[in-house]
C-alpha cells in the first residue's frame, strides 16, 4: 500500500516544482520596485512585537516619526528570530521591497546575519542598533547606533535615592551582558551618590521576555523590602504593573510608561531613537555618506528622561535637573576611579575617568559596590 | 519592610504556590475531565491563551473583569467543542488534533489580540488573607485570588462528583470501556466531546486568571507552556481532582524558588532553577510508575495508554 | 457483462485527499481574511509572491524548510515505532551544543574531519536525549509524549545554562555564545543556491530512512511493532532494541539539524538556535503522515507559507500571526480529513471483471 503511494508524490513534486520554476514570476521584481520607485524605501526589522510598550516600541515610535516624513516608505515586520528568518527578510527587503536603507533593530542580528546580508548587497545602508562596529572589520555599508541611556539610569538612581525610604532598590535584568551591567551600575552610583547606604537587589531572569518570571521577580524583590524597582527587560509592562499594585515606586526604562502606574512612577530611561534615524534617512536621501559609528546620550539627544510622577520630591528634581544639565554640557562623567566592585575589587583605579565613548565601558563585567547579585 | 532573610524563601514559595498554581489548577482540572471521558487535549495551551486574550480583551471592553472571565471560558469552551467534534470523526488521531488546536489556538489569539497589548484591562480583586500579621510579605503572600478558593471548591467537587453522581459514573465509563458505555446506550462520541468541551471552559477561566490577575496583563509572552504542563500533571496526578489540586501547589512553588533564591542571594545557576517544575515532574514519574502497573488508574480508553 | 468498476486506487487518494484538505484550509483562510476586510486574492496573491514567485522566494523558503525537514523525522520515526514524542526541540538544541562545542575544540584539524565530527556529534547528542524518552517508555513505562517534552524543557535549560556559564566565549558579551568554530569549518552553501547544505542533509536523511523503514526487514520489524507491540513481542521481534534505535534516529535527526544551524548558520551555539524548528516539525510530521518521503515536500509547503508571512505583514501589515492561523486551519483540516480515507467510492481499488454465463442478463 505505502509503496505505491510515495513515488507519485515525489514525482508530482518534482514536475510542480519544475513548474514553479519554469513559471517563475518575470515582472515580479519591476512590478515591486515600481510601487516604490520615487520614494526611499525603508525596511525596519523588529525581534518582538512592535507594541510591547518597551524595547521594540521604541524603535518603532522612530519609525513612525520617519513614516511621516515625505518621500520616504517604511516597511515594518515584526517578530523576526534571529537565525537565518532575518537574513532572508532584509534580502526580501531588499530584492522584493526595493529597500536602500534597512534598519535591523536586535543585537542578536548583527553578527553574522547582517554581515553577511551587507557583503552581499553592498549599495544598501544597514544600520544596526547596538552593535559593534569596528572600523576595517565590518563592512563599510553597515554602521551601528545606539545611546548611553546607563546616562538616564543614574537620573532614575538619583531620583529612586531621595524616594527611597528603605534605602533598597530592586533591578530585574534579563542577562547580564555589558549593556545591562551598565546601567545596573550606573543606576546603583546614581543612587548612592544621594545616600551611600543604598543598596540594590539584582535579580537575573535569563530571557529577555519572561512575563511571569518578571511577576515574580518583582514580588519577591518587594518582599525583600525593596521600595523602588526598575529593571532592563524587552517589556517593563509586567514589573510596572505589578510594583503600582503592591504600592511601592519604580522608574521606567526604554519607553514611558507612566500610563500604567499613575501613582509610583518616578521616572525613566528612554530612548529617542528619532535622533539616528533621522540622521541616516537624511544622509539616504541626499546620498551623503554613510555614518558607521553613531554613539550619544542625553547631549546628543539620543536618550531622554520621562517626565517626573506625582512622588518626586523637589530636592530630588533639583540635584537630578543639575546633574542632567552637567550632562548636556558634556562634563558628568558616571565611571570614574577609584571604583570597586561588590567583591572588593577595584576596577576602575583612582584618577582614572572615563567618558562615555570609551570603549572599555562596552566590555563591562563586574557589579560595583552596593549591588547585592552575582553574575 | 521587615527584613526576613532566609525566611523570605519559604514565605516567597507559598506565595507563589497560591498565586502561580491557579492556572495549573484549572487546566488540569479540566484536562482531568477530558482524559476520564477518554480524551486527550493537548491542545489546552492554545485554550489558555485565547482564554487569556478573551478575558482581557473583554473585561476592557465591558470594564468588569469577571465578564472577562466568563467570556474566558466561553472561547474555551467553543474550543474545546472544536477539539470534541473533530476527534469524533473516524481514525482522527486526538494527539495530533491537539496540537493542531495548540497552534491554531495561539495563532489566532495572537491575531486578535494585537489592538489589547497597549491598553489598561480591570483586573481581578484579591481576598487578603493575611492580614492578621503585621508582616507585608506574609500579608502580600496570601493575598488570594477568589478563582483560586473557586479552583480548590471545584477539585473536591469533581472528586465527588466522580464518584457518587450518575453524569460522573458515566464520564468514567466512556472512559474507561466504551463497548461498555455503548452496551449501556451512552453516546461515547457525545459525552467526549461535551467533556472536552468543558475541560476547555476551565482551561479559558485558568488563562483568564493570567491575563487578568497575575501577571495581569496580555501580551504575546504570556504562557510558557503552562497547558502543556497541565496534561503532565493530569498524568502525575493519577487522574485525581484533589491530587490536581496538591501538584498544581507544587507547581507554582517550584516556579517561584528561583527569583526567591536570587532575591536572598543565592544567584548562580538560575536557568537550572528554572527548569525545577520539569525535573520535578519528570522524577516523580520515572519513580511512580513502572512497566507493570504502569498508569494505574489511567482510564483504559486514553489513546496515550493503550 | 457487467461492466468492471474502475478505482483511482490507494495512492491517488493518499494524495487527493490532503491536497483537497490543504485546499480547503487555504479557502477557509480566505474566508477568514475576508471577514477582516482583507481581499483574499490580493493575500492569496502575496503567499505565492513570497513563497514561490521567483528564485529568491524559493530559495527563501528552502532554507526554512531545511531544519523542517529533520526534526519532522524526529516524530516521523517513532510514529513508526508506534510511539509519539515531541521532543524535537530540545535534540536540536543539545545537539547545536555538542557540535558548537567539537567544532572549536577540534579548531585547527582538517576541515572536513571537523565538519564530520561536528556532525556526528549533534547526531549523537540529539539521537542519545531522545532515546532517554524511548529507554523510560520500554523500562519505566513512563508516558513518551509528555517525558520527551519535559526533556525538551529540561533541555532548554540546560542548554542556556552551559552556553551562559561553563561554555561561554568571554569575548561574546552581549550576545554569550560559545567559542566560535571557526570559518574554516563552516558548513557552505549547496552549489548554485543560496541555501545551505542543511537541506542536503534533510533530503538523503529522509530518503535513507524511508528505505530503511519501507524496504528493509528491519523496518518491516519497526512497522509491526508499531502496529501492534504485543503481537511483534509474541513475534519474538526485540520490541525494546527496535523502539529505542528508531527514537535515537529520530533524535540523531533533530541534532543534525542543530549541528547544521550552529555549522552553516550561526557558527557558535547561542540561544537563537532555539527557534521553534521542533514544533513546526510535529506539524510538518502529521501533515506528512509519519512518511519519510512525503516529509519533504511538506516541509518546503510550510516554509513557504512561514516566508510569505513576511510578505503579508509589510504589504497588508497584518499581523504576523495571519501564518499561525493559516497553518493551524491546514493543519486542523488535514487531520480531520483522515476521517475520509476509505470513504469515496471513486478511488476504491479495481474490482475484477464479472464475467456472466452467455445469454443471461448481467
């Protein structure tokens, strides 16, 4: 009985597919380009859901911005893995879509899939966030982007230090990667530039999108005594909302979210993405050349503070609006000797000062002195 | 805030037991349902989250989150019926059907629950129980949801109900011979599927409670296989109600040792802790059965023991 | 003479049916499409643009049918055995593991034993995790559906676990990986497209397989066993021997396409070589009804489907569930059209001919 069956289905397969092939869609391609011919075709690739009122909805709140702009298609998906799915969305984007310019929004995309993407397609502008770009590594049609938003996360930790009543914080991080430990730190010198005696809890979950392990990590942090929470995970949706229903503070991170905690909401880290994007849509259009290395923080404009809540104190706006306007200026510097770690260590020795471009910040991996965790 | 130090464990473990376990509790309550008329649903992950997108969605709309609930349990229970009525057909295999419906289900809750991941839904109100003591994480940690006492209502009721009612003697006969129920005149096929139907009424309720209470909101994240956990702890409840209800507890301990751990200080090795409910569930099996009197108890027409 | 009632016969049903199944799904997503407001054409239109307009959407969903296609057989094979496990995803991610890990640590030998080993190794990881399932199913009687899929979370686990801590590359910082395998060891494209030989693989698996299941006296073994395990102990086939050979292939199978992910694609094991692959390959399993051969042309309809979600979601900016619900209602039609096998009278098989007694009336 099975033996008669497969070979009509190899078969039939075959001569299909043979079909397809021979029937293979000629206009397809100029159709495509066509409905896109006088305008900048864009493509922007998100990991999560575009409305996951953190991360993704950042960037997508830039890419909204740009879709206003005239002469200008964006074309958005969403939820793409970061395996070979991306790879084939930009070359779609690029074959199919006619995309110039391509926005690959997750880390995870950088290395190798956009590499790869960017030899084979040398005169489209990949524009990455968060990556690494080296120059005389990475090809020259790829860049990367991204804020020093630990900048904002030491305001959140200035501002969680004069409305702390029990001098302990709580961060629930995703992984510890150099990105997060920063602002774990910065947050942690943030706060105990105000009291010295301010501890903060860390509590890992392992993913960046845990909703549950993220409910639960809050409510064990406010179990410990924890009374201003923030955190670094794609969607702060759940850990917002969970520390507004057991009453106790929190500062935001990636996107505002003060709609979901009218009462505790402190303030927070976002990011103004508008800033890159504009800058490489314009040098798209006028053909100027590509920027490859685009780094900034709140001077540049590329992060920026949400508005404070109702809770915050006018000592705390008064120290935290000083030390932003030092920011501005460009004279603050957050990662300075002599610092040390939780262990004991020192890791940053006495004299030295580190500015925020400085590469030796992106290879973080230690929790200074007042962080309770371990990585 | 107290400081509890190490006490803070046990205290976050019950804590999570009463809140995580709910879900688990009225999956497999349902499940339970299902695999004694002779079913398995696997497809209950499916259920809980278009439950989940279901209560949300409508608790925003109508602004009463026990609307959101019933209307919960009202798109599992049309689930369920889907599942009953295909499995009914001739040579269907249930297993695949549920996984079929695994898919289908979540895709589709996904689909439509795009416009409700930005808005604010009511959420469920909590009975404190805890309140006698002055301490706040004891008062928080038996801060107790009225689905949880409705679940444990539920699990004694169905082991009564299982055993001294007409409908539950007949639930057990389908499942367990159904020449036997047909000699007696029972439509198999229909009592199947109005039991599948049924697990998937509470399947939606226990979705219903995640997105409505804890975590207490949707989004696309929000089940990490609890459905799926479900019909494991069916199995290693030996099909009891009540015994449903003690490994839904240990389930939702288990789930929360991790961020206790952490938030005391015991930091490394987090994934493993993670992976606890699994390991758990996986050992008491290995160690309950055994090739003879492998799944005793098991109703002898589930197509996973025959 | 009575005339002969002419059949179609077994195989053409075998295709008719889910053909028209598939159909019918992809008429009740028009439905669906419709109802939202969508023209069915224009989405129908798109699905094919995406998935088999042109050379680039072939070879896009080629590639994703590629790992389809071996961690399908991680469900094909034991279904052969009469067992039904799940546990694809976490062969493929210990077996990513294992060849991450022999591909840096044989680094610097020569490039084809690398690859080979790495290979291997992915095969045996993934092939060892899934007979663990098999082992407690013949010996502890333990239920394989639900011990092979709290293996996979067991796997999962301690997959991130090991790539995070112990296996971790200390020059991965944001993205922690294991060490890299070096690009001598890559695993390259096939010649003339732009897939990779993942594909290859998959297709001499399931070749090799399905001669072994359908045309050797040991798969013959395997298929009583899995029709009827009492009857094939009675037989005096070694039931154990046979359940747990077929399960470590069904996982050798999903390591493998692990091992190819980390080879060909990634080049280190991180935790995006988690990606679901072994849940759509129960899919592509069912749709294929457990049959090596037919798992292939499955796998590249739903890597089609899975390419065009793309299409879908930038032209009509629709969600990218639409693929989800387009897969589910297939997949849902086609199991509920097993019912119908057996049922139409036009493919019943040939009767022969009645031959009458001369004079009398038929």
């Amino acid at each position: 009985m099975s033996k008669s069956i497969q070979p009509i289905t190899r078969r039939t397969w075959i001569k299909q597919a043979a079909a397809a092939a021979a029937g293979v869609a000629l206009g397809d391609g100029m159709v495509l380009r066509a409905f896109a011919a006088d305008k900048l075709v864009i493509g922007v690739i998100y990991v999560g859901p575009r409305d996951d009122y953190g991360y993704n909805q950042a960037q997508a709140q830039a890419a909204a911005m740009i879709k206003k702009m005239p002469g200008v298609t964006v074309l958005e998906q969403e939820k793409v893995a970061e395996t070979i799915d991306v790879q084939k969305v930009m070359g779609s984007m690029v074959e199919q879509d006619g995309a110039t310019l391509i926005f690959p929004t997750s880390f995870g995309y950088f290395d190798p899939h956009m590499l790869i993407m960017a030899a084979k397609y040398p005169k489209v502008r990949f524009a990455h966030c968060g990556g690494l770009w080296t120059a005389g590594k990475h090809p020259a049609n790829t860049g990367s982007y991204f804020g020093y938003i630990d900048e904002c996360q030491y305001l959140n930790g200035v501002v969680a230090g004069f409305t702390s009543k029990s001098k302990k914080l709580g961060f629930i991080a995703a992984k510890p990667i150099p990105q997060v430990l920063r602002n774990i730190n910065a947050f942690t010198m943030g706060a105990r530039s105000v009291d010295p005696k301010i501890t903060t809890q860390l509590i890992i979950t392992g993913d960046w999108s845990l909703p549950v392990k993220e409910a639960e990590a809050t409510n064990s942090l406010i179990d410990q005594g924890v009374d201003v929470i923030t955190c670094h995970v794609d969607s702060p949706k759940v850990i917002v909302e969970g520390a507004e229903r057991r009453g106790i503070f929190v500062c935001g991170y990636h996107a505002n979210q003060s709609a979901l905690a009218p009462k505790g909401y402190l303030t927070g880290a976002e990011w103004n993405w508008i800033t890159p994007y504009t800058t490489h849509v314009k040098d798209a259009m006028s053909g100027a050349p590509f920027k490859n290395f685009l780094r900034g923080g709140l001077k540049e404009g590329y992060v920026k503070m949400s508005p404070y809540g109702k809770a915050v104190s006018d000592a705390a706006k008064k120290k935290a609006d000083g030390i932003q306007a030092a920011m501005m200026k460009g004279d603050y510097v957050i990662f300075k000797g002599p610092l040390k770690d939780n262990a004991g260590k020192v890791v940053i020795a006495a004299g030295t000062s580190l500015k925020q471009t400085d590469p030796v910040l992106e290879q973080m991996n230690y929790l200074v002195e007042g962080v309770m965790g371990k990585i | 805030m107290t400081d509890l130090g190490w006490w803070g464990v046990p205290i976050a473990v019950l804590g999570g037991a009463l809140r995580v376990s709910t879900p688990f509790l009225f999956v497999s309550l349902g499940e339970c349902i299902t695999e004694k008329s002779g079913r398995i649903n696997l497809g209950l992950e499916g259920i809980l989250v278009m439950g989940a997108m279901t209560g949300y969605a409508a608790s925003y709309t109508t602004g009463s989150p026990w609307t959101g609930v019933i209307a919960a349990g009202f798109a599992g229970l049309l689930l369920g019926t889907l599942h009953g009525l295909i499995c009914s057909l001739p040579r269907v295999n249930d297993i695949a059907v549920g996984i079929g419906l695994m898919l289908f289900g979540t895709g589709f809750a996904f689909f439509l629950g795009k416009p409700y991941v930005q808005p604010k839904a009511p959420t469920l109100p909590a009975i404190a129980f805890g309140d006698w003591s002055s301490v706040p994480q004891i008062q928080a940690a038996l801060k107790v949801n009225p689905l949880f006492l409705i679940g444990i209502a539920l699990a004694f009721l169905l082991a009564w109900a299982f055993r001294n009612t007409r409908w539950g003697l007949v639930v057990r006969m389908v499942g367990d011979s159904s020449d036997a129920a047909r000699a007696m005149g029972y439509r198999v096929n229909t009592v199947r599927t109005l039991c599948t139907a049924a697990g998937g009424f509470l399947a939606g309720i226990g979705g219903s409670f995640l997105s409505l209470y804890y975590p207490g909101s949707w989004s696309e994240g929000l089940s990490s296989g609890q459905g799926l956990m479900a019909v494991a702890l069916v199995i290693f409840a030996r099909w009891q109600p009540v015994n449903c209800f003690y490994a839904a507890l240990l389930f939702g301990g288990a789930g929360s040792l991790g961020p206790a751990l952490q938030s005391v200080g015991v930091t490394s090795g987090y994934y493993l802790f993670n992976a606890a409910p699994y390991v758990l569930t996986l050992g008491i099996m290995i160690a309950t059965c055994s090739t003879r009197r492998s799944l005793a108890g098991a109703p002898g027409e589930l197509s996973i023991v025959k | 003479m009575a005339l002969a009632r002419t059949g179609l016969g077994p195989a053409a049903e075998a295709l008719a049916i889910p053909v028209g199944a598939l159909l019918a799904g992809v008429v009740l997503f028009g439905l669906f499409v419709a109802v939202l407001g969508q023209s069915p054409l224009e989405v129908y239109g798109l699905i094919y643009k995406g998935a088999f307009a042109s050379s680039f959407s072939w070879q896009n969903t080629l590639s994703r049918a590629a790992p389809l296609i071996l961690t399908a057989l991680c469900v094909a094979l034991p279904a052969q055995a009469g067992l039904m496990v799940i546990g694809a995803e976490g062969a493929l991610a210990l077996g990513g593991l294992a060849a991450a890990v022999t591909g840096h640590g044989l680094d610097g030998a020569a490039p084809l034993a690398v690859k080979s080993a790495m290979l291997a190794a992915g095969l045996l990881a993934g092939g060892a995790w899934v007979a663990i399932a098999a082992a407690l199913r013949q010996y502890r009687g333990v239920n394989e559906t639900i011990s092979s899929l709290l293996l996979t979370y067991v796997a999962i686990a301690l997959f991130n676990h090991l790539v995070e801590g112990p296996l971790r590359d200390p020059a991965s910082l944001n993205k922690p990986s294991t060490h890299p395998i070096g690009a001598a060891n890559a695993i390259g494209s096939l010649p003339g497209l732009d897939v990779h030989w993942g594909l290859g693989f998959g297709v001499i698996f399931c070749v090799a397989m399905y001669v072994l299941v359908f045309h050797t006296t040991w798969g013959f073994g395997l298929r009583i066993v899995g029709g009827n395990a009492r009857a094939a102990r009675l037989a005096g086939l070694p039931v154990a021997r046979l359940v747990v050979l077929a399960c470590f292939l069904g996982g050798g199978a999903a390591g493998l396409a692990g091992a190819t992910e980390v080879a060909a694609v990634h080049g280190n094991a991180n935790a995006s070589l988690i990606a679901g692959y072994g849940y759509t390959g129960i899919l592509v399993a069912f749709i294929a009804r457990q049959n090596p051969l037919a798992i292939i042309p499955v796998a590249v309809l739903l890597g089609g489907i899975s390419a065009s979600g793309g299409m879908l979601q930038r032209r009509l900016d629709m969600p990218d569930a639409t693929v989800l619900v387009l897969q589910g209602m297939v997949f849902m039609l086609i199991l509920a059209s097993e019912t119908l096998y057996g049922r139409f009278r036009i493919f019943r098989p040939r009767e022969a001919e009645v031959a009458t007694p001369a004079g009398k009336p038929a």
